[in-house]
C-alpha cells in the first residue's frame, strides 16, 4: 500500500538524515533499506520505490541490492523473528536439535522433530521462515553469529539469547506468542519488535545502549582468571589496567599458569 | 617473565559502566589521543610500525605499513573504514569488544584517521548484533559531545566525523573489496586488486580498511611505546591478542593473551575439556578458514609462523573445539555449506564448485558416498582454490580438505556404515 502523506513526509525527514551522514548520498541504500522495512516490516515495492526516489537511481537498481543481503525481508515478517544459530559450533552443541524441536513447536505440528540433526532439513540452505499460526513468530536458521562461547545461540529480532537448551528455547517462544515481556541475556532488559529494531539498524537509537552487562559471562572468563592470578600485562597499569576499580584486591603475585592435570588431549 | 594472561582490550570489561566514557576514561581512556596528536602524522605511523602489529582480522598484514601506503598530498579525501562485520564461523571477539569497550575502538579510529591525514570514517558493522549497534552509536554519540570527533578535536584543528553503518547480512562484506562496495551501496561483490584500497578504495580515494581489534590495539600501543607492544609475544608475532575458545571445553570465552600462546595453555585454563572421556578431536586455530588442526597440535605455538608450519592458520583466534563424540564430516559439511550460502556468485570457480562440494560431501555424510567422491572433492577444491575472485572461494574447500587429511578413515566409515556411525545427542551441550 502507497505511503499516506504524513508517512512519507516523515519519511523524508529520516532519509534526508540518513544520507547527509555519508559523502556520496548511494552509500545511504543500506541504511535506507532499514528504514523502510522498519515502518512495513519488511521491503516492499513501496519502500524500494521510496529509496530509489530518494537516491534517484532505479527500482531495479534498489531490488538487485535489496534481494543480496539476507537482513532484509520480501513477505511481511512476523514480530519476533527467531533465529537459531545452525554453523557448526552452535550445531553440534545443540543449536540443531533447537531448530528441529522448535520448527514442530512454532509451526503447530509435530512433524519436523525427526529431523535428525538438521541435515534432514536442508543444510543451511534458505527454506524460507516457519510462521507461527498467529503470525507473531517466525523461526528462521541462521548463519555463526559471533557468539560461539555462548553456543548453542538464539537470537530474537537480532538481540542475543546465550546458551539455550530444547527447553529454553521453546519458553522463550510461548512467551512472545503469550505477549509476555523476554529479556536477551546480553541486551536491554525490554525485547523491541522487529520494526524497532529495524529502525535501530537505519541509525536511529532507541535509548536503550546503557541498558544490559557490559559483558557476558563468558566474555569475562579470561579476566577473571587474570585478577584471580594477578596476571597483567606489563607497565600498562597506568593507562590501560585498573584492578582497583574492578574492588578486587589483586595482588602482584608470581602464580604460575594452573597446570591441572585434567586431559586435554 | 610476561603473565599467561594479559588483559588490555578487556582489561574493563567488568566495570557495569565500561562501554560509556566516563567508566573507559577512568580507566586510563582516552589518555593516548592528546599524546598522539601532539605528534606528527607520520611519527604515529612510525609508531605503530615499530610496534609490528599484524592486523588482527585473519591475514596478519602489518598494520603500520598498510597506513604507510595511503598517498599523502594526493588532494583527495583519505578514509578509514573498520572492518567490524564478524562473520567469520567461530569468531567472536570484536562483538563482545565493541559492546563492552566500544571508545577504545573509537580512540584507535581517531589516532589512525589523525596519522593517515583522514577526516570521515565508518564502522561497518555486521548488522546482526542489534546491542552492539546500540552501543557504538551511543558512544560515537559521547565521543562528539566530549569534542573526541567533529570539528577541531581538542583544538588542534583536526577534523573527523564518524558514521557507525550497519551491514545486512552477507559474510562476503568482511572481504575489504567487498565492504567498500557494499558501503558505497551495492551488493557486496569483491573487486580486483590493484588496484589497492590504499590507493583507490572507497569513492575509489585511498582507504584504509583495518579490523576492530587491529585499532582498538592503537591506543595502547601510543601510549605505552612500541616496544612495549613489541616486547610481548614471539618474534615475528608481537604483542597481545584475544583468544575466543569455543565448543567442549569447560569455560568457553575470552583470553587475552600474548601471542605464542599454545592451546593446551588455553585448555588448562579453561577447565579442561567439557566431559571426561571424551578429549580433544579436532579444532579450528582461527575461524572455519583455517585448516583443521588436531591433538597433535596442541603444544604448537599460537603465532602467524608456529600455525603456518602446522599447516594452518592463526587467523582470528577463534578456537572451536570439539571431542571425540563429534563427527568431523558432519562438522565440515556444515561449513561447506556454509560458504555455498555465502558465495556471492561473482566467479565462477566459487560459485560452481562450493555447490558440487556439497553434494559431493553430503553423499559422504548420508554413507552413500565412494571413494571416487573423495577424489571429487580434493579435485574441486583444487580448482576453487587460486581461481576464485576473492578469499571465500579460496577457504570454501578448507573444512572437508583437512578433515579428509587427518581423518579419511573415518570419513570411509560412513560408507561401511550406511550413514554416520556417530550419535548428535551425544555432542550437545546438555549430554552427559
């Protein structure tokens, strides 16, 4: 559906920030992309003929880069896209089992659960997203998305949620089809919906960075094993290393690495 | 003695306020940008050329001969384009980096925009990871306010603005050639070298296009010296670097560490292996682009030189680990697929051979393969491999070529056995 006047009129207003960001208006596609798929949810006619409009340049052009980047979508997406993490790492740590058990469980039918890791699937290739009959959910498979030491990973509207089970996957789902509020472990303690976070994606914050860690758990393995060990990294206490900020009581110590004598090999 | 452990780039990480800029400041941040722009440009460079930084995004180029490239009193805009589109299987240390730290990746763009005499530069930022997004731009936001960018930066005249750019999803724009034209608004085709993004890069100006952690490392090294930086490490691998230990092992994460670092170190510190019984099988040194090593490996030193006469790579040090309840077949067909998925079909040999590498590795996996199928593959990599436009092709035969390498008995099982003689159950998280 054509944008209504006071649609585009703000639209406008958005693009024209958008590209005055960049020396040469074309580098603003992406951004823009974003921008209309954050007011229909995903790229539609409409929206690629705004962004060619705003750029001057064709729809043709828009489409052949609207159709190469996988964020972007062409059918009107659901609220809460979820996508489990199917590379390798997250794979075989569970992230196949996820997926299959959770393709039955969003599509209402039990018939995908045989798939036995995955593969009966197809790989990775693009099945295109199993809906939720209420439309509030889409489950999609996704490519490694940097967070392999919280594997198995799933993500909701691209916010992360670490080291899911089965179990706490399917949770996760009942509850965003249950209109509950979910909170990614590394993000703001309020889910935004996927044209929120589309915004977010074109520049334009949403006030919540402060929220959340600064860090994972696992981010923080490595330092805490260092104040533990008083391990630094040498003449950078002035500028770069402050353990007294951190309240530990580190102490200069000559600990040697801990030669467990678990098997690593 | 240096410490096993060295934490610098996530020496803050703990501090609830680290990614703002009071809590990086307090910390010592931002200490290092008046100290480099009291230098001349060309002494920055000199710096960090002294220091010998290898780029930290998988090749190792020397990052202070990359800047010393970049054309002076060209007349044309010169700009810095941070390669923060971690997509690389099994690399994670740029994301939890910019959402815990992000004004020292901003410190390191400011010195090194200063040094390479650029005034506009972009974080081009995979656009999967919707928090960090939040962040940088909430820092790149803290960082105008506080006068660190825009006009006349803390009033030497130096101007620089700062655009964090969101990438859409495509693995392909981690390619420098790639991310430039994607910035520029096009689908991510690579393009060809020369000529370089030193000298025709971005608006075809000269670019310079480092990644996250090979910036972020900026700051220190300013303000430290360069043989402080150089004094960590081996050799001809100096300073530190972040070790991302991922798959069965008891505590995955983050290390900081000198490089030269062994992964049987990196085990020991992680508690070991994550289910006894079941030891070390086979990992990735740096992202599934790097030849798979095994548990004869793991007293090799982890440097550029020690992995590459292991016959790998260092890479990113993204170490996945996995134990004996993981087929390697399943693991390697998994990463062939995925760089079919993710070949942008420009050339031929990536296009066409990562689709026939599949098919071939799944009758393998499914147990209806030959050894003529065998053959196929190690002949299809060959003709990937130094034929493809860019570095996917080249890493797309990587996975199954080393798995085939050390483990072609096994691969030959699935044959024998109708399918794959492993249980999945078996290699998740929550088996016992």
């Amino acid at each position: 559906m054509p944008f209504s006047e006071d649609t585009l009129t703000r639209l406008k207003a958005d693009a024209a920030e958008i590209t005055g960001r960049y020396p040469r208006a074309r580098s603003a596609l992406l951004p823009l992309l974003y921008l209309v798929q954050s007011e229909e949810g995903y790229v539609s006619d409409d929206g690629m003929a705004f962004c060619a409009e705003v750029l001057g340049i064709t729809q043709t052009e828009v489409r052949g880069v609207a159709t190469f980047y996988t964020m972007y979508k062409h059918e009107p997406a659901a609220e809460y896209q979820v996508g489990v993490c199917i590379n390798t790492t997250c794979a075989i740590m569970g992230g196949d089992q996820i997926y299959a058990e959770l393709a039955g469980h969003v599509a209402g039918a039990p018939g995908h659960e045989d798939a036995e890791h995955g593969d009966a699937l197809g790989g990775t290739s693009d099945h295109g997203d199993i809906k939720s009959p209420d439309g509030k959910v889409a489950l999609e498979r996704l490519e490694c998305n940097a967070a392999c030491d919280y594997a198995p990973v799933v993500m909701v509207n691209w916010e992360f949620f670490d080291n899911q089970t089965p179990a706490s996957a399917r949770e996760l789902v009942d509850k965003l089809r249950a209109g509950e509020n979910v909170a990614p472990t590394r993000g703001p303690s309020r889910l935004c919906t996927w044209k929120q976070a589309n915004r977010i994606l074109a520049g334009f914050g949403d006030g919540q960075a402060a929220d959340g860690p600064s860090a994972g758990p696992a981010s923080l393995v490595g330092l805490k094993l260092a104040k533990e060990h008083g391990w630094r990294a040498p003449g950078a206490g002035e500028s770069h290393h402050d353990s007294e900020a951190a309240g530990g009581s580190v102490e200069p110590s000559s600990a040697q690495p801990p030669r467990s004598d678990k098997e690593t090999s | 003695m240096t410490d096993t452990l060295t934490p610098v780039l996530t020496a803050n990480w703990d501090q609830p306020d680290s990614f703002t800029l009071a809590g990086y400041s307090r910390t010592g941040g931002y200490k290092a940008l008046p100290k480099a722009l009291a230098m001349e440009p060309d002494d920055v460079i000199a710096t960090v050329k002294n220091s010998v930084l290898r780029g930290r995004g998988g090749a190792g180029f020397p990052t202070g001969m990359k800047w010393s490239f970049i054309p002076q009193n060209d007349g044309k805009p010169h700009y810095l384009t941070v390669n923060a589109d971690e997509s690389e299987p099994g690399t994670c240390k740029d994301i939890p980096l910019m959402m815990a730290n992000p004004h020292v990746l901003i410190e390191g763009i400011i010195i090194t925009c200063y040094a390479i005499r650029a005034s506009h530069a972009f974080i081009y930022v995979r656009g999967e990871v919707l928090h960090v997004i939040r962040r940088l731009q909430y820092a790149v936001a803290q960082a105008y306010e506080a006068g660190y960018l825009g006009k006349d930066i803390l009033g030497t005249g130096f101007d620089l603005d700062l655009v964090v750019h969101a990438g859409a999803g495509a693995y392909i724009c981690g390619e420098e050639t790639a991310l430039l034209t994607s910035l520029e608004g096009y689908r991510g085709l690579p393009r060809n070298r020369p000529p370089f993004p030193a000298v025709e890069g971005l608006y075809a100006s000269p670019t310079v296009i480092n990644n996250v952690e090979s910036i972020s490392s900026v700051p220190s090294i300013i303000a430290n010296g360069p043989t402080w930086f150089s004094g960590l490490g081996t050799e001809k691998s100096k300073g530190y670097g972040i070790f991302s230990l991922s798959g069965h092992v008891k505590h995955p994460g983050q290390y900081e560490a000198p490089l030269g670092i062994t992964l049987r170190e990196l085990i020991d510190l992680a508690g070991g292996m994550l289910r006894p019984g079941h030891p070390l099988k086979f990992w990735t040194p740096g992202g599934s682009s790097t030849p798979l090593l095994t548990r004869e490996h793991l007293d090799i030193p982890l440097d550029f030189e020690g992995v590459g006469a292991a016959g790998s790579m260092l890479g990113t040090r993204a170490l996945q680990l996995f134990d004996t309840t993981t087929c390697v077949l399943r693991a390697a067909l998994r990463w062939t697929e995925f760089y079919q998925h993710e070949s942008c079909g420009k050339c031929t040999p990536c296009r066409e051979g990562t689709y026939w590498l599949v098919r071939a590795v799944e009758r393998l996996e499914s147990g209806k393969g030959s050894d003529e199928d065998l053959e196929t593959i190690l002949d299809v990599g060959n003709n990937i491999v130094g034929r493809a436009f860019c570095a996917l092709g080249d890493a797309a035969p990587v996975p199954i070529s080393s798995a085939i390498k050390y483990f072609r008995d096994e691969i030959i099982q699935h044959q024998k056995h109708g399918g794959c003689p492993f249980d999945p159950a078996a290699s998740t998280a929550w088996a016992v």
